[in-house]
C-alpha cells in the first residue's frame, strides 16, 4: 500500500552523544507531531519530506532515501474522518534557519528521545522514535 503523505523524522547530535528528536506542534490542535505532508508529484518522497522539515519547521540537512518506517493517524477534514499512512524518513539536521514559511504558525522543540516519543499520540510515530539508538542513529 502506497503512503498518502510523507514525513521526516528530524535528528541531531548533542554534544554529549545523545540523539535528540524535532518535534513541530500541528496548526490545528498544537499536538506534538513530526514535519509531514502530501506527497509530490514532481519529487522523490524523501525530497519532499525534506522540503516539510524545510517548511513546517525551519530546518535542513541530510535525508535518507528510503523510508524508516510508517504510522497511520485520523485526519479529520470537511468530509469526515479517514486513516492516513506517512512513510517517515530521517533527516539529519544540519541547519537551523531563523526564519521559515510556517514560523508564525507553529512552535518547534528539540527533545531528548524518550521525551520525543512520551510526547506523540500515535503509538506507531512513537515506536520508530523509541528506535531511533536500536538503528544506530
């Protein structure tokens, strides 16, 4: 089954080691949530992922091709309710802009990772942050 959006799972390094997780808050209800979008027609699913990190949370970096994973969510629009699938791409962040289009519209935070994953609903998104160290990441 083909995913309906794509999304990127943002990381860096500390300088300690630990791995921490970006985590953008959603326009509608301010819920913790990973940069994600629709997919595109003119780009690679991984080059659009990065371009969401780009838009939805300011940042950029390296992105893998090939997705990490996948959750499903309920997305609520005017015709009701339906299941969505985001395949989820890691990206490492490697610059942070001051500016960016959706700044007005969300708050961004880094998080450790067990922080990352105690803070999104979706128990599939917070399986792949807890999995995060497991991949080598």
């Amino acid at each position: 089954m083909e995913a309906d959006q794509v999304g990127a799972l943002c990381v860096r390094r500390r300088d300690n080691g630990a791995c921490q997780v970006l985590l953008i808050t959603s326009r509608d209800t301010g819920r913790w949530i990973i940069p994600k979008g629709w997919r595109a027609e003119r780009l690679k699913d991984h080059e659009a992922a990065a371009r969401e990190a780009h838009e939805e949370a300011g940042v950029a970096g390296q992105i893998k091709s090939e997705p990490i994973g996948k959750y499903t969510y309920p997305k609520t629009c005017r015709t009701g309710a339906r299941s969505l699938r985001v395949d989820v791409f890691l990206l490492f962040v490697r610059n942070e802009m001051d500016h960016w289009p959706e700044q007005g519209q969300r708050r961004r935070a880094w998080f450790d990772v067990p922080e990352a994953a105690a803070e999104v609903r979706e128990s599939e998104l917070r399986t792949l942050i807890q999995e995060l160290e497991a991949i080598g990441v």
